[in-house]
C-alpha cells in the first residue's frame, strides 16, 4: 500500500514485531532472560481458539517462550483459579492471557481479578483499569494502546485535538478513551454511545474519530468532517453473494464514502486488527524487563 492517506497495521504492526524480535535476542544474549506467556483456553468458541493459536504462533516467530493450558467447557471457576495462581508464582511467565469469553458458569470478573496485576499483559484487571484512568504507568490493554502507535508513527498530531469515540466498551472505547486524555497524547475527549442523541452531530466535530461500535459501516460520509482522521475498529461479517465465502469483512465506517474526506484512515482487514497481537508481545515485553513502574 503506497497510498499515504491509509494507515497500514500490517507494517506497521510487522515493524513492532521486528524490534520486539531484535529486543528479545538481546536480551537473552545479554541477561540470559526469556519473555514468557501463558494463555488459557476454556472451551471450544472457534474464534477464541484461532486467536490463542496466532498468539502462540507469534511467540514463537519473536522467540518468547510460551504454554497454553486447553481447558475442557465444563471446567470449574476453581480449577481455572488453580492455574491463575500456579502462573501468577512462575519466575518463567511474565503474562498471563486468560482468553474471553469464558463459559457462563464462570464469572469472568473473578477470573480478571485473580490474575497478578503485575502479570496481567491484557490491561483488564481493575488495578490497571484504575491506573490508567490516573494517567499512572500500567499495563495498556492491546487494542487501544495499538490505536495510539498507529497514531504515533502515522504522524497524526494529537495534542489540543478533539477525540471522539464512538463505543464504551471496557475492551476498547473506554480505555482507548483513557489513553487519548492522557498528558502525554493530550487530546480532548468525547465518548458517545448507543443512547448519545444525533451522533453525527459529534462526530462531525472530531479531528480524530475512533468508531469501536461493531455495527458494520455506521459512520457515513455526512457524519465526519474534512481531513479528519479515521481509526475504524470494527470487524464485521456481512453477508455477500459475489464472494466465495458467501461474506466479507467490514469496519464500523463506510470506507468508500469516508475515504474521500478523511485525511488518514485505517482499513477493514489490515489497519487496528494486526495491531492486537503486536501490542500483546510488547506488554509482556515489557513486563520481562520490569519497565513499568509499579
Ligand atoms: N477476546 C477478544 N479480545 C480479547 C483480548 O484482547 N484478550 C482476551 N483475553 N480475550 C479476548
């Protein structure tokens, strides 16, 4: 893609990968010291099985050591727990992912909870919740923190900028909201959501607009100003005939119409989605190296 006006996630996230590959390296060479990961898996939800696989296959190509725990659906929320505490004391496992959703039995919030927050690479649980929102050094769950090195390294100004996003989801709109109000981004910051009144009088305002709804092509042409920037976050299946697969993949923005007016934008595949997973190797990168300050 030469097309300056599209914010490639594929490089982008292949360059993150690459440094994090070459940082690992040296680490081991100089201080003998391994990134490690632990991912579990309950159930057989096929998506969260592929995206446990790409993690683990992403470890492997950046030379971190990892260990998956496949769990049966009809794991109880205490053996689960077992694992959570066994991982939280392994000198060699400096994340731990517990993979979401989890089967109804299970009360994912204790799950989270349970999770060392000084392990806890996914940004989930409450201590790095609250950290964030006081603007204090912290895990940055994946997807947001993808957002802004993709702001980062598109040489988007952010400073004084008017942020909207569209979504409260504690995954993506709040914390992506969090972070865009941060000192060192410095954005200001609108939040609207389901129950927001005339959306489109909002996100007209927006210098940089985050959609994270997952309605499939909700932000039109008429709902964004000229030259803003456009972070769609959505990945949605809609059904089309002209496809071999009978769909394709589609963000929370009409891309034809808001590609003319927007000055930078992300596609559906290939912009925030290949972020995740770089963003998930670097979070335990760093928490091999001790870099945040807890
Ligand atoms: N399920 C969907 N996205 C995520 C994620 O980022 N982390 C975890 N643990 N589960 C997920």
């Amino acid at each position: 893609m030469s097309d300056s006006k599209i914010i490639d996630g594929k490089k982008i996230s292949s360059d993150i990968k690459n440094e994090i590959k070459l940082e690992v390296e040296k680490l081991k060479a100089e201080k003998g010291l391994v990134p490690g990961l632990a991912f579990m898996l309950v159930g057989e939800n096929p998506a969260s099985k592929v995206y446990v696989k790409s993690k683990g296959k992403a470890c492997e190509e950046l030379g971190f050591y990892s260990v998956t725990e496949k769990l049966p659906e009809d794991t109880s929320e205490e053996v689960l727990l077992a694992f959570i505490h066994k991982f939280n004391e392994d000198k060699l496992i400096h994340g731990i992912l517990v993979q979401l959703p989890l089967p109804k039995h299970i009360n994912e919030f204790k799950v989270i909870e349970a999770i060392s927050f000084k392990k806890d690479v996914d940004g989930f649980h409450p201590d790095n919740v609250g950290r964030l929102s006081i603007d204090v050094d912290c895990f940055y769950p994946c997807t947001p923190y993808g957002i802004i090195e993709l702001l980062k390294r598109s040489g988007v100004e952010t400073k004084g900028k008017h942020c909207v996003v569209v979504g409260r989801s504690n995954i993506v709109g709040k914390p992506v909201a969090s972070l865009m109000l941060k000192k060192s981004v410095n954005s200001t910051v609108t939040i609207c959501h389901s129950a927001t009144k005339d959306i489109g009088e909002i996100t007209r305002q927006a210098d940089i607009l985050i959609a994270a709804i997952g309605k499939p092509e909700f932000i039109k042409q008429d709902m964004i100003k000229d030259g803003v920037v456009i972070i769609d976050v959505g990945i949605n299946r809609v059904e089309d005939a002209s496809t071999e697969k009978g769909y394709r993949l589609t963000g929370d923005v009409d891309y034809k119409g808001c590609y003319e007016k927007a000055s930078k934008i992300t596609p559906v595949p290939g912009g925030v989605g290949p972020m995740t997973i770089a963003m998930l190797m670097k979070n335990t990168l760093k928490s091999a190296k001790g870099e945040i300050k807890f």
